[in-house]
C-alpha cells in the first residue's frame, strides 16, 4: 500500500504595501523634534491582520544620508489605539537604504506568532530631530514547517543614543567580544542587528560577527555577515535571516566582529531573540 501524504495547507500572505515598488514604500512614521525620544503617538502600520501569522518580516528604508549619522530605533506594538503593548523593542533602522537604489534596505525575519485581529503599529526614536523612515510589514504562515515563538526580547539597545553596543571590528582579525546582555528567556532563534559607527566613513567592506558566550562562539552562531558602503549604508548579506538556536535564559552573550581591512570607529551591536 501506497504512503498517503496529506496535502499542504495553503500558505498566507499579507503586507503594507502593493505594487510597483517606490521610495516611499511602506508606511511612513516621524521621530519625535526631540533627539533620542520616542514620538507620543503610534503610527498604525496594519488595522487588523487577516489570519493566525507565524512569522513577521519587518524592513526599514529611506533613513541613510551621505555624510551623516542617522542612527535610529523602531518600536513595534500590537493592540488598539491608545492600548497598545510594546512587541518588538529597538529594532536598529539607521543607515537604511532606500529601496529604489541599488543596495538592499534593511530587514528583520522573526518566526513569532499574532493573532489574526491583531493591530500593528510602530514609533521610531533618532538621533535627528523629526527623522522619518518608511516601514515594510509582511506577515506569513509556513505550513508547518519550523518553530514558532510567542515573543522576541532586545539586548544592547541603548535608546539613550539610539543605538546599541558599541564593537569594535578588529583589522583582518578577530576583534575583542562586547558583552550585549542576558537572556531573559530560552531563545529559540535569534536575530543581530548592526548599524552604523561614530563617525560617517563606513568601510564599503564586508563585516563578520560572531555571537559568543565566555569569549567564544556560541553553538556555531558565527560568521553573520554584514555590508557597508561609502555612502553610509549598511545591510545584512543574509537578508533578514538570523540563526537558529537553543540559548537557555540567563546566557551572558557576546558580540564581535572581524572587517576584510582596516575598521573606522565603532560599530553598534544588538540581539533580538524569540522566545
């Protein structure tokens, strides 16, 4: 007798935004006229989404400016207006190119479930008074076919530059490990986010980072790449893809980096990791 194989489930998609792709792609938020604080209102991304979502897919565009620093921090809510629950803190949005030029914008992939009904909204902090972003939002089902958490926890955010924790990329070497932070729960995937450095001379070269634990890798959670260019962009070689993982709450993790050649200032480290 043959082996019945049920059929798939069909797979489900919804996002912000519809063809053809421009600049202002996405749903356009405000920072708030005073640097580094958040904007008193959320910006409704999505009224109420269609279905149970197993993943969420988050991508900003349209922050860099050659020349200058644009470092920023965007916060995902979901719930009503004027109820809204913090669900994704400090998501690193500067240096963000936009998504009519030749480089990449930035993005985010975490395997999360959200209620269908669920209302998404968003506030971005930054370092330049009134800066703007646009932000992409696709929610999906898998079929099945991976692990689904209920929560992603931020470490390294420093909201106070909007940044996260400064590392310094060693020159054709291994650089030193940066303490990020401790798990407050079991990470069973986990996403880095880069952006940016101290001053507006990126690189234009590639940057491998390492997660680690007693400065050493962690579970082969190495060799995540990221990419810089001359004109204050940065965006991950992997997409929005982190890693895989089994992190036990209360893990002390560490963050460090190795550029192809000679490094100019810090650059600035955090990890976002679903429970």
């Amino acid at each position: 007798m043959a082996l019945v194989i049920p059929s798939s489930r069909g797979i489900k998609r919804e996002r912000n935004y519809a063809s053809p792709p421009t600049a202002t792609w996405g749903t356009g938020m405000t920072a708030s006229a005073t640097p580094h604080a958040l904007s008193a209102t959320r910006t409704e991304i999505i009224a109420a989404t269609a279905f149970e979502a197993e993943w969420i897919r988050i991508t900003c565009q349209e922050t860099t400016v050659s020349a200058s620093l644009t470092d920023s921090l965007l916060n995902i809510y979901i719930g009503g207006a004027g109820s809204e629950v913090l669900f994704i803190d400090s998501l690193q949005a500067g240096w963000s190119a936009t998504i009519v030029s030749a480089v990449s914008p930035r993005s985010y992939w975490f395997p999360v479930r959200i209620p269908r009904g669920t209302r998404i909204s968003g506030t971005l902090r930054a370092l330049i008074a009134s800066d703007t972003i646009e932000v992409l939002v696709e929610l999906g089902t898998s079929n099945g076919e991976h692990w689904v958490g209920s929560g992603v926890e931020t470490l390294g955010e420093t909201t106070a530059s909007s940044r996260g924790t400064a590392v310094t990329p060693g020159n054709a070497v291994e650089g030193s490990y940066a303490s990020i932070g401790t798990s407050g729960y079991r990470y069973r995937y986990i996403v880095p986010g880069i952006q940016g450095n101290n001053d507006t001379t990126l690189l234009g070269e590639p940057v491998a980072w390492d997660i680690g634990v007693g400065s050493a890798s962690y579970q082969g959670l190495d060799d995540w790449m990221s990419q810089d260019n001359a004109g204050e962009v940065q965006v991950p070689w992997h997409g929005s893809q982190g890693f895989w993982c089994d992190i036990p709450s209360g893990t002390a993790l560490q963050m460090r980096a190795a550029a192809r050649a000679a490094v100019s200032g810090l650059q600035y480290a955090c990890l976002y990791g679903v429970y």
